[in-house]
C-alpha cells in the first residue's frame, strides 16, 4: 500500500512540507547562487588585478631601460604599490642591477636584500641571493658575500655558487681555496669559463 492513498494527500503533504520548509529552500538557493556569483566575481577581480599589475610592471621597466630621468622613482612607486606581488621583486631586481652599473652599491644591495625577504620563489631567490654576494665582495665585505652564498641550497645553482667563492677567494688574494672551489663548482658542471680560470691559475 503507498504511503499516501490519494493524489490529494500528496498535494497536500507537499503544502505543508512546503509551507514548513520553503523559506529555508529559497534562502539557501539564494546564498548558494550568490556565493557563486560572489566566488566568480572575485576571481575576476583577482585577474583584473594580476593584469593591471602586469601592465603597470611593463612600463615601468620601458621606462627604466631608456634612462628616464623619473624612472628610478617611477619603479620604486611601483614596488611601493605592488608589494604583494612577485612583480615587485623582478621590479627591484632589475632597479638593483641599474643601480649597480651606476655605482650606487649601497643601494642595489637594499634592493636585493628586500627582495630576497619578500620572495620564496626557488627562481628567483638564488639569484638574488648572487647577485646580493657580488656586491658585497665588490665592497670587500668579504663575510657576507660568503655568508649569502652559504644561504643558496638549490641544486642547480650549486656549480654556479661554487664559481662564484672561487671568484670571490681570488678577489681575497688566496689563490689556493679559489682553485679548489673551481674544481668543485667543474664537478658539479661542466663549464668552458670555469676551466679558462683554473687554466689561468696554472699559469
């Protein structure tokens, strides 16, 4: 036997099932679409803004490539503005390597330092933390240029920071230590202008 007997018991359950629970039916189709439309929306907005970003990172860059005299402050509005963003760090990087064919060191390793805080991408990080190590060797701060390339674990780099000690070792007058970090950083990869200074220290 059915649960209900008639077509009229069955409309009349539905009356009073609805009756009972239509509102609760209707606020949660209504959240739930607007909690949608809401997700969407804000994906749009997350876009919207990578986009502009993007935009905005070009152009400052065109402008600090053609030595405008504003460009240097132009990108450090930018950075300001976009901290955030991994578009902020290219954005210091490439100011740092303006400052440094400037002569402005002081500088350039500020911009490598903030950069390297603000930045966990293995990209990205080994090659500030480079760059930051030649400027300080440049500045005879011969600690911390081997303190910051003691900080560099990516595997693919390791060749490169090997390299750069010898450099670094040679700069420092200890001709001995630079060829052993040659040999490791030849060990770790093969590398012509790595065998041209072991070839030079043979000499």
């Amino acid at each position: 036997m059915d649960v209900y007997e008639t077509e009229e018991q069955q409309v009349e359950a539905i009356k009073s099932w609805w009756k009972e629970n239509g509102k609760a039916v209707v606020l949660g189709a209504v959240i739930g679409l607007g909690g949608l439309y809401g997700w969407r929306f804000y994906q749009g907005e997350i876009q919207a803004g990578k986009e502009q970003a993007s935009d905005a990172y070009t152009q400052a860059m065109t402008a600090l490539e053609s030595g405008n005299d504003a460009a240097v402050a132009d990108v450090k509005a930018f950075i300001a503005g976009h901290e955030s963003s991994q578009y902020s760090v290219l954005a210091s990087l490439q100011l740092a390597k303006v400052q440094v064919q400037k002569g402005e060191l002081d500088a350039a390793a500020e911009q490598l330092n903030w950069a390297i805080e603000k930045t966990s991408d293995e990209a990205i990080l080994p090659l500030a933390q480079t760059r930051l190590a030649r400027i300080y060797a440049e500045q005879q701060k011969f600690d911390q240029a081997m303190t910051e390339l003691d900080k560099v674990t990516a595997e693919s780099w390791k060749a490169k920071v090997e390299e750069l000690r010898g450099d670094i070792l040679l700069q420092q007058g200890d001709s001995a230590a630079a060829r052993e970090a040659y040999v490791q950083a030849q060990q770790l990869g093969t590398s012509p202008v790595v065998q041209m200074k072991l070839d030079d220290l043979a000499q």
